[in-house]
C-alpha cells in the first residue's frame, strides 16, 4: 500500500502491543486515532493498522486539510488492559516518532486516555477541553456522516430531506448515538443494530422512537439508507445480495470488504454509496482545527463541506465511468500528487 513505516511497539511491564502505521506525509504530519481491539492475531491487527492509515491518507487529502495519513492500533480487551502506565508507555512511543504521526482516539479510546499519552507527548490531539483540546471529536464526525447522507438523498430522490426515511444505523457508539440524534431531530424512522445491549439501551431511553433491529437479519431489513457505523467490510458479496436499499451512508472506517470488486456491485444494483473517507472526516476536520488553535464554529463550517464534496465525488465518478470509492480515491491522489509537485517545484 506505499507505506513510509510501520513501527511495532511492545513492553512487557505494561503488556503494551500497539502497531504505528504512517502511510503518507506528503501534505503534513501523519494523523490518525489509536484504535484499541482485541484481535485475533497479530497478522489481523497489522492489517488493520495498514488499511486504517491509507484511508486517513485520503481522508485528509480529500478534505482539503495539510496532513498525511496514519493510525495506530493496539492489540488487546479494552475492559482489561487500559491503565495509566500503558497509555504513557504508549505515548513515548509516539514521541520517538517526533511529530512524524499525531494520535488521537479512536475505537475503545477517549479523551481521558489521551490525556494520559499528553503526558509524554504534544504529538496528541482530542485530549479533554481543560487542557486546551477539542475533546471529543465524535459530535462533528456524526454531523459529517448526516450531511454527506442529506447529500446521497438529494442525488437519489432529487431533495435531501430525510423526514420519513427508514434509516438503519449499525453500531450504537459515540458516532453512531450522535447520528442518531440528528436522524431523529429530522424525523427518520430509525432502527438500531449494536452487539453491546447497553449501549442500545441508551439510545431507546433517550429515544423512544428508535427500533432495535436484530443483528442476524439487519440485511434483510426493508430501509431506505443503510448507516455502517461499527467496524469495516459489512458491504461484501453476501450483504450486497441481500440488501435491498438505494443508499448506503455511515462512519465506519474500510466499509467495502474489495474496494473495486465490491464498488462495482453497488453500482451494477443501483445503490448510491458515499465513500466512507469522504463522509466520516468530520472526526479528523475537527482535530486539524484543534491543531491550529481550536475554534468550534470554524470546524463546523468545514466540516459542513462534506454535502458539497460528496455530490462533486457522484459527478466525477460518473464521468470517469468508476464507482464513487475509486473515485474519491483518485479525487484524493490527485491532490496529493499536486502538492508534491508545488513542494518540489515541477
């Protein structure tokens, strides 16, 4: 995938196993969130780190913003492993990088923990307000996915009100309950999917309206928009076949199992899909302010421009005859191959 480094970062004390991936710094400093999962092999999580950094890559470049792409991922239960000692350990290791990749949060992480890595590094946004940071960046990621999703139905039924709309959100997390706010203030009808029940109890406590969808026939569901907002490569061959809606359009991060295989079975059955790094860089929009001296109002307004930029990604694709992914990536590396060539003087 062209990757600069990768650097693997154990200690034993701490029972540290994380994996830095920096993918590209040809416009800024490589940012990206530290995603804390217990996968099931070393070989799974490498693999994450690669695929999750090439897409902050094309998430910012696509955004406008002067950074690269890079995440980090380390291996293990978040309900066992999370302490002060291995969030500093951590944050060392980001030091040693010496500004080559910024940290954030990510799954399984919060403003808390970064406040821990703060500790041994500046190289670290999304830290809590009271030192100076954004907080949580999940709010303006949401309002990204709402907006780009308000623009995939413009595309589809000719206006982008969602008022009536049968929305399928899977994964009840951070994102996923903000998004829902939004939906619902719109009045979607809206169902849930999410393997933790808490976290699906607190979006019906706050919103009665919301239906709970069983997980095991989420695809077969009827529904206008299908939200990914849980982890990657829900959109295969076998969900493809079953579903059934006109748009998919959600947060999560390497949505598409193949990008070109499965782009093109979209496009062949006739649903509109919004690229998941074009409509999820509310999170990292938010964060690039931060680092430039955090201003809400103004992280909003960009973050607004997703509407704009998923409608010019639905034209270049149809004009480059490609499905609107490997658009977004060609929108993407066009910009980065352009500002290269006005950083060496071409």
């Amino acid at each position: 995938m062209g990757h600069e480094q990768i650097m693997f970062c154990q200690d034993a004390h701490t029972g540290l196993n994380a994996i830095i991936a920096v993918h590209n710094t040809t416009l800024g400093p490589a940012l990206g969130g530290t995603r804390l999962w217990n996968y099931s092999s070393h070989e799974d999580a490498v693999t994450d780190a690669l695929r999750l950094s090439r897409g902050m890559t094309y998430k910012s470049a696509i955004s406008g913003l002067n950074l690269g792409g890079g995440k980090a991922v380390i291996i293990g239960d978040a309900t066992k492993i999370k302490s002060e000692a291995l969030w500093r350990r951590y944050g060392k290791f980001v030091n040693n990088l010496n500004g080559k990749y910024i940290t954030a949060e990510d799954v399984n992480t919060s403003s808390a923990d970064m406040e821990y890595i703060h500790m041994e590094t500046k190289f670290v946004t999304g830290v809590p307000e009271h030192l100076g940071g954004s907080g949580d960046p999940s709010p303006l990621t949401a309002y990204g996915v709402y907006v780009g999703m308000k623009a995939a139905a413009k595309k589809v039924w000719g206006n982008d009100s969602l008022t009536g709309r049968k929305v399928m959100v899977q994964g009840a997390g951070h994102v996923g309950q903000y998004l829902i706010d939004h939906l619902v203030a719109e009045g979607a009808l809206v169902s849930v999917t999410d393997i933790n029940n808490e976290k699906l109890k607190q979006v019906t406590d706050k919103h009665s309206s919301v239906k709970v969808a069983d997980n095991a026939t989420l695809f077969d569901a009827e529904m206008d928009i299908y939200a990914p907002c849980a982890l990657g490569a829900t959109v295969n061959s076998d969900t493809i076949a079953k579903l059934k809606c006109p748009i998919i359009a959600g947060a999560a991060n390497n949505q598409l199992a193949d990008e070109t295989i499965h782009g093109d079975m979209l496009v062949k059955k006739g649903i509109t899909y919004v690229p998941d790094f074009l409509i999820n860089a509310g999170g990292v929009i938010n964060i690039s302010v931060e680092i430039e001296g955090y201003n809400r109002e103004r992280a909003t307004r960009i973050v607004e421009k997703i509407y704009d930029r998923t409608l010019e990604n639905f034209v270049f694709a149809e004009q480059q005859k490609v499905n609107n992914q490997l658009a977004a990536i060609k929108m993407a590396e066009k910009r980065i191959k352009d500002i290269a060539a006005v950083k060496n003087g071409i």
